[in-house]
C-alpha cells in the first residue's frame, strides 16, 4: 500500500475505539497505512470512575494508536472542569504527536470543537457522518436531548465554517453543508471490508426454510414494531437480529417464536454470520435521520452476495439493482419473497462487484486523493 505524504492524523471520535466497528474505525485503521494516526476516545463524563485508563495509550496497529482521555469528575456540570479537561487532553495529544508537520484533525463529533481552538493543525477534516440537527429517533426523548441537538447544531456550524475539508456520508448531508457555506463537501459514503467475504460464494443456506437477517445496533431508528410483523407475517422464515439492543430501546418480552435476538456477537464472526442470511435486512423508522444517512451493513451484506431490502434511505433509491427498498412489514415480505425466489449467481456476483468498488480500501483511497489535492 503507497504511502503518500500525508501529515500524520489525530481522530476525535464520538464511538471508542473498542466498540464494534463503525466508519471511525474502518476508515483509520487504513488510513494508517499512510501516516500515523492518534485516535482519541471521546470524553464522556462517566468515564471519571475509571482514573486508571486516564491517559492510557494503546498500540492497535503498527501506525495506529488509541489515547483513552483524562476525564475529571465534574465535568458535565461544571464548564470550568470541562474546559480544564479538554485542556489536559491537548496536552497529552501535543506530547504524542512527533515534531513535524501539524497534524490533520480529524473530526467525527462537533462537540470536538474546543480541540480545534486549542491544537495547532496545518488542516482540520470534519466527516460529517450523521445528520446531528434531528431526532434520532421517532420523537423527541425529552427537553435534554432537544438542548443537545441545538448545541450539536451551533458546534456544527462553527466546524463547517472553519473545516479545511468536509467529507459527508450522503448526498443529503452534503447538501446540508453546501446549504450551510461549503462549497467544496464531498460525498464519502459507508463502505465494507470486502476482502473478509469469499470470493466463492455458497448457494442459498436455508433453501427450504429461509434466514432473514440484521446485524447492527437496535437503536431509536430502528423499526422494532416492523421487524416483530415481519416475523408474524412469515412463520415460515426465520429473523435474526444481531447485534446489541441501546438501552434506549425497548424489546416486548412476547413475540413470534421464529424472530430471534442474537445480541452483539465479535466482529470477526460478523461475515460468518451474515453468510448464513438467506438475505439481509434493514428495518428503519421513516425518519429524517435515517433517511439521510449510508447505513453500513447493507454494504456488507452486498459483500456476502445476499439480496437486501431496506426501509427508505434516499442513498440506496439510486442503486436499485442491488438495494430494494419497501415500506412496512407487508412490503418487506412481498420484497424479500420475490428476490429469494430470484435469487441466482448472476445476482450475488453483481452485489459482490458493487460491494468490491464501494469498500473500505476504495473509500479511503479517495479521502487520501482529496487530502493530497489540497493546495
């Protein structure tokens, strides 16, 4: 892999580095193949009870280091402790990062912001990843998360008013920015890890008794309400959904017997498990923050070769002949029901083609040529 003249980079991320596997952590761990990468956990209040990881580093991959932050007791009530926080973890960063070039900062979360008043960088990334000025859910959950969202959203706007480069995982999101003075945002939407599916491809697993499969959080946007009919609509399939459920979310104790809560699995099992999908799923609420954002197991499900059928995310309406979309239970059923009866080789190898142009390594390579093009 070419290593081109990148300065190294320093990640600010609202997920840590160690839970699951998200855009964050796919697309550092590559660009690592071309500079040093410091990718520093967000600093969440709870994490004052654990003094002992403060400011602990941790080697991931031969360039890529994980800083887990200093984070004082206090600091979500108390301005004056959160900015002496944020004060600290600067410190600790300008220890870590060589005498050089400055560093990209490579922004995920607005609430990074104060990181970009206190560090030095020759060129400040904002990904805008999701679309932080809407509910992530079907409602509000109450006048904190209303207070959150409007500070995400002024946050926001002073990051697109000083970001060097602003990557946008839709064409919505980039819109968005474009909207708010950039005129330059680029899509650079979701991708997969192709290499860790088979180029050979097995025949359907359950030919007699089909596996409808998801893998992915259940958070507030995902439709449980639809994935309980579907289940109800087909006794004669089999749901799986893999993944962990948010503590946001509530799961009815009754339910279809064949809809089964796998709970959060390694990610190296992931392809394994979607291989025995007879086709993947992504049951959605019809809400602005899903309709605007690239979710990324539909792109590993392509990997596997598998037919998907997605609630409506304006992203895949421009790939319909690998994406269907459908709205409700019913329109699931009737969707997943004509592509498993279609279902053939000719189909699997052209999702395999699409997922092989829209992975991770594709994905990273046109941020690095982006960057690079920079005067």
């Amino acid at each position: 892999m070419p290593r081109g003249p990148l300065p190294p980079i320093v990640c600010f991320s609202n997920l840590d580095w160690g839970y699951l596997r998200y855009r964050k952590q796919h697309l550092m761990e590559r660009l690592a193949r071309y500079t040093d990468v410091l990718y520093v956990d967000p600093p969440r209040s709870m994490k004052w009870r654990q003094p002992r990881r403060w400011g602990v580093v941790t080697q991931v991959a031969p360039r890529l280091r994980v800083l887990e932050p200093i984070v004082l007791p206090g600091m979500k009530r108390h301005p004056s402790l959160k900015d002496l926080t944020y004060r600290l973890i600067a410190r600790r960063i300008r220890a870590l990062v060589p005498d050089g070039p400055a560093p990209i900062l490579w922004i995920y979360s607005p609430h990074a912001w104060r990181f970009v008043e206190l560090l030095s960088s020759g060129t400040v990334v904002y990904d805008m990843a999701d679309d932080y000025s809407v509910p992530t859910g079907r409602v509000l959950r109450g006048p904190d998360e209303a207070a959150e969202l409007q500070l995400l959203d002024t946050l926001e706007r002073r990051m697109l008013a000083r970001a060097d480069v602003v990557f946008c995982v839709s064409e919505l999101l980039r819109e968005k920015a474009v909207a708010r003075g950039v005129a330059n945002a680029r899509v650079l939407a979701n991708g997969c890890d192709f290499d860790a599916y088979p180029d050979e491809l097995p025949p359907p697993a359950h030919p007699d008794r089909p596996v409808v499969g998801y893998v992915g959080t259940v958070v507030p946007r995902t439709d449980v309400e639809l994935i309980r009919e579907l289940a109800r609509l087909r006794p004669d399939w089999d749901v799986e959904i893999v993944g962990p459920i948010s503590p946001l979310v509530s799961i009815p104790p009754d339910g279809p017997s064949n809809l089964r809560w796998v709970g959060e699995i390694p990610y190296a099992e992931v392809p394994a498990r979607i291989a025995r999908f007879d086709a993947g799923i992504l049951p959605l609420r019809e809400i602005d923050y899903a309709y605007k954002s690239s979710p990324i197991q539909v792109f590993d499900y392509l990997a596997a070769g598998k037919p998907v059928v997605s609630s409506p995310v304006a992203q895949f309406e421009q790939w319909p002949a690998v994406i269907s979309t459908a709205r409700g239970a019913r329109a699931f059923a009737d969707a997943l029901s004509r592509l498993l009866a279609d279902d053939s080789r000719e189909h699997q190898r052209t999702r395999r083609e699409f997922a092989r142009q829209n992975s991770w390594d594709a994905r990273v390579a046109e941020a690095v040529a982006a960057l690079l093009r920079r005067p």
